[in-house]
C-alpha cells in the first residue's frame, strides 16, 4: 500500500485543527479538495478517520491510532525533500517566553557562528511550538520546556538563568541588598499573563507561599514593567543579567538561599536533517562551556524541575 503524501498531509493538518475549513485554509487549498484527499485515504485504509461534529470534526479511534505514525510519515517525507531542495534554507528557529527574552541567549550562540543562517521567529507558547516542529513549520525552539511533550520531539538543556526580583522602590524590601524568596510570601506575585500558562511563576510561588497572584495582559517588558512599579506589594520575576528599561521606581534586587534559575532548553522534532541544528546544538554547548551556563549546585540553587537531560548541567 503506497500512501499519497498529499493526502496524508490534509489528515494530519485537519487532526491539528479539528475542522475541515482551518485546515484547508493552512495548506491553501478549497476545502472540498481537502475533504477528497480525506476521503480517498479513508477509502485506501479501508477505515473512517474523522467523525463529523456539529463545528468540526473528531477523530476516530483508528484516527487517533493513524495520527502518530501520519506524522512520523510527514515529517520523513519533508526531512527526505529538504535534504535536497531545502539544503542551503536557513535553520527556521522559533522562541517562546519573550518577556525573558531568549533572542538574547540566540543571539550570543549565533555570533560566535558564522556558518550558522538562521529565520528567526515567535511562538505563543510552548504547545504552539510545538505544534508548530510537528507540522514541520520550524526546525527547532528555544524556550523553557516542563511536560507533557508531544511525541516526536526531542530537547537538550542549553542554560540555566538566574532571576532576579523586581519590584517597587516604595516596596517594604526595596532596599534589601538581596532577598530570599520565602520573603516574597506576602506580596503579589504580577504576572503578564493568566497565571496558568506560565509554568516558571506558578511553580515559584507554589514552592514559596506566595499566596496573592495577579496580572495583566502581555503588552511588552516595559509596559509590564511599570505596571509593577507603580504598586508597592507587586513583584515579578527577570533573568538577573537582562538589560531593564529605564523605568522610574522600579528596583531589580538578587534573590538568594536559594537562587531561581530559568532552564533554557532547545527542542526540535526527532529524525531532523536539517544540518544547522546540529550546528546550533554544538554552538549552544561551546557558549555553555565558555559562559557558565549550566552551573548548578542543588544546595543553592532551586530548579522547578530539572530536564531529563541534567546530566548536561554540572555543579560549580
């Protein structure tokens, strides 16, 4: 049985979207021609993959058994045309976690490699970038990961970021030369963003009693920024060496006993032939090696939850 890329490729682009018309849309195709590549799979297999719902579509249990290895498929069948028609295209990189930054990280890899072209991009978040390797979209990310991860995909831990306090010069621990987290309980965690989404916060106040959450709309580090400023009990949190704007009020204090370090982890899905990614992967690891970025020592320190892959980081 000899499978149509095409075909396979509008079931995987429809399983993503749960409707026929979004998925269309995607690959720029009507949608009466999706729904016969859909049907013609369908009538190859022997078996129905989706179940039609009132605003979309379902898959079946034999389409949930299919999807995984449909993508494998896909992302072969795109790996095989890119080791040819794709071989001089730049590594297409997306980031997530922006209010932190990581273009900063990307961008010291990326000078000490002059071989290296990269098409920078912006996820959403880390399912969007994920979604987005799967489809084959991207090549590879940068941000935090925690799970689950889809399957298919693979990460190496690349740095481990300390953070900082920032917080209100009218704060009552404003003037504090460093502060211990546990001295953030009773002050107001500001996020930007619903709180769920953003795994690193909510973890560190679950971990440090800080029981008063809140946040705003991400317009942006400055505005952000201010937003903390001009409250007296808001804090947040920033990579400790990230260059601040010059907000009026505001105050970035270290926090000690233990420190926080953001894990900086790249994620890209298995099987890539992208020749860059290796490249960027060595680059990262050079950069690690010269900046000390994967220190960490647990009697100082607190991670979340360390990657899978911690046997990259060392203690210092």
């Amino acid at each position: 049985m000899d499978l149509d890329m095409a075909q396979v490729r509008a079931f995987v682009h429809a399983a993503q979207e749960m409707h026929f018309g979004r998925a269309a849309g995607d690959l720029g195709v009507t949608q009466q021609a999706l729904s016969k590549r859909i049907g013609r799979l369908e009538s190859l297999l022997g078996t129905k993959l989706f179940e039609r719902l009132g605003h979309g579509v379902g898959l079946t249990e034999e389409g949930r058994r299919f999807l995984e290895s449909a993508r494998r498929a896909l992302a072969a069948s795109d790996d095989a045309v890119a080791t040819i028609a794709g071989k001089d295209r730049p590594l297409r990189v997306d980031v997530w976690g922006h209010l932190y930054a990581p273009t900063r990280t990307l961008l010291q890899v990326a000078g000490r490699a002059d071989e290296l072209r990269l098409e920078l991009g912006h996820g959403r978040d880390l399912p969007g970038a994920m979604t987005a390797l799967l489809r084959g979209d991207i090549d590879v990310a940068l941000g935090r990961i925690h799970p689950p991860l889809s399957p298919g995909l693979a990460h190496r831990l690349v740095r481990l970021e300390p953070v900082d306090a920032v917080l209100s010069t009218d704060h009552p621990l404003a003037s504090e030369p460093t502060l211990r987290p546990e001295q953030l309980r009773d002050s107001v965690l500001w996020a930007p963003g619903a709180l769920e989404r953003l795994d690193f916060l909510r973890r560190f106040a679950d971990r440090f009693g800080v029981r008063e959450r809140s946040g705003s709309v991400n317009l942006g580090l400055a505005h952000f920024l201010t937003e903390v400023a001009v409250d007296p009990r808001r804090f947040s949190l920033v990579p400790a060496d990230m260059p601040l704007p010059d907000i009026p009020g505001l105050r970035s204090v270290p926090l000690v006993d233990p420190t926080p370090l953001y894990a900086w982890s790249l994620l890209w899905r298995t099987g890539s032939t992208h020749p860059g990614l290796s490249t960027l992967a060595a680059a990262c690891a050079g950069e690690a090696g010269r900046s000390r970025w994967l220190e960490y020592d647990p009697t100082r320190d607190w991670l979340p939850d360390l990657p899978t892959d911690r046997a990259e980081a060392h203690s210092g």
